[in-house]
C-alpha cells in the first residue's frame, strides 16, 4: 500500500496480508492461497464489522463524522457570537472552548494515529472536539468578518467535491511520484509552520500569518496541498476496499479524511480574513 501524506493512513495493515492475531481476520474467515489469512470477496464473516469494507461504509462513516463536526460547530459559532456581542471581547469560556477542542483533538488524533486501529467513539469524539475548536474560532472570524464561516464551508466543499471528481475521472493519477512530491510538500509546509510559530513567540515576527502577500501565498500554497492529500486520502481508501480490509476499517478512513478537511477549512477561513483585510 502506497504511503499517504496523511498521517492517519501511515503504515496501515495490508488487508491481505496481515497475519491472524494482529490485524488478520477473526474466526469464520476462510485462508486464502498459500494458506495466509486474507479478507477476500464471499469469505465468511463472522459479524457485520468483519465483512469486507465498501464505499458505503466510508461514505456513512465519513458522513456521521462530518455530521457530528458540523453540529458541534454550528452551535459553537452561535454560542461564540453571543458570547462577543455580551461582553465585546474573548470571553475566558471562548478562549477555553477553542484551546480545549484544539488540545482534545490533538491528543485524540495521536491516539487513533499510534494505536493504528479503528475506532468509532474515538473519531467520533475526535469530530466533535475539531467541532468545538473550529466552531469557536468560526464565530470570532464571523463576529469580524460577516459571512466569512459560510464562505469557508462552501469553500471546502467545492474542493473536496473537485477532488473527487478529479480522481474519479482520473484525470489525475496516483502514482508513486505524485505521492512522493506530495508527502515532501506536506513535511515541508508543517516545518515552515513550526519555525513561524516558533519566531511569532519568540521574536513577535510573523510573517507566514500576518496577512501580508508573502502569507496569502502560503495560505494559497497550503490549500492546493491539502487538495492534492484528498487523492492520496481517495487513493489510500480505494486500496484498502479493494483488499477486503474489514468495515470498520471504515471509521480510520474517515478519521484520516476529516484530518484533511479540518486543516483545510482553517487554511481557505484564514485565506479568506486575508482578502477581507
């Protein structure tokens, strides 16, 4: 399986390949050629998260992700911009709400990462806080910049359902390259990151995040990216379809695809800010 610039889908088990006991098939899976235990069309399953996984399984898992990010999110906003129009400034429950949902999340993602095993309360939970910190934040932009949220929601869609019809249609291919160049990019832009939250603390410079034209090219820069990585991700899940991976391998897939969306909403919404200034 080719490697992903998402995290999520690193080192994942091979679906056919993977020896019983770890991630291989539970009692009731037939042994496919060569006696090593695999996930094959018709095998016998033993309950319906052992049946092999398919596109419907990653959409509803994807969706009920979304779904829960989106509610959470919604809420939050109104309840963010409430809280600005009572008091006129960052209330210490707004603060809380975006650094706690920001910190749960994270914590959350390096869970699901490193277990490397699906989890549907766990991607769950991990929708919900990414719904609370990008709820809360929404509603700061959306108190400074009216309509702003909206504009981002539509934004991420477009390129999401863009992305999709691109692989789809194949008018991109995923290929060994593509995948090396695009991985290099996504290592390299999270460097750049670092070193800049590093300087804005330190030195006060911040010249990556200041609206400047340097940072509207980063931001452009970091949303084709992150559209490029819905290939890898698209790619990653056609793969593990297509080895008969388990359904519940579903919720990883949707996990590692929210990952993407959330980064990608947070870079088009800062884009955005930009342009209004």
């Amino acid at each position: 399986m080719r490697s992903s610039s998402n995290p999520a889908f690193r080192n994942l088990p091979h679906g056919g390949t993977q020896t019983q006991g770890q991630y291989g098939p539970p009692v009731g899976f037939n042994q496919t050629q060569g006696g090593v235990p695999g996930y094959g069309p018709g095998q016998v399953t033993s309950g319906d998260d052992d049946r092999p996984m398919t596109v419907d399984d990653v959409v509803v898992k994807t969706g009920m992700s979304l779904g829960v990010a989106l509610l959470v999110g919604v809420v939050t906003a109104i309840w963010a911009q409430n809280q600005l129009a009572e008091t006129g400034r960052l209330s210490g429950a707004l603060i809380g709400a975006m650094i706690g949902g920001l910190i749960v999340g994270l914590v959350i993602s390096l869970v699901i990462i490193f277990k490397q095993k699906p989890s549907g309360p766990l991607t769950l939970a991990y929708s919900a806080a990414e719904g609370l910190f990008l709820g809360a934040l929404s509603g700061v932009f959306e108190a400074i910049y009216p309509g702003i949220a909206l504009q981002a929601i539509i934004g991420t869609v477009g390129v999401f359902i863009g992305m999709l019809v691109v692989y789809k249609t194949g008018a991109v291919k995923v290929t060994p390259k593509l995948t090396k160049w695009i991985v290099g990019a996504v290592v390299g832009v999270a460097v750049l990151m670092l070193f800049n939250l590093i300087s804005s603390f330190a030195f006060g410079f911040n010249p990556l995040r200041d609206g400047s034209p340097l940072a509207i090219a980063f931001s452009i820069l970091c949303i084709g990216i992150a559209a490029f990585s819905f290939l890898l991700d698209f790619d990653q899940a056609d793969r593990m379809i297509r080895e008969g991976m388990p359904s519940k391998w579903a919720w990883y897939t949707a996990f590692g695809l929210m990952t993407t969306l959330v980064w990608l909403y947070l870079e088009i919404l800062r884009l955005l800010s930009y342009l209004r200034d």
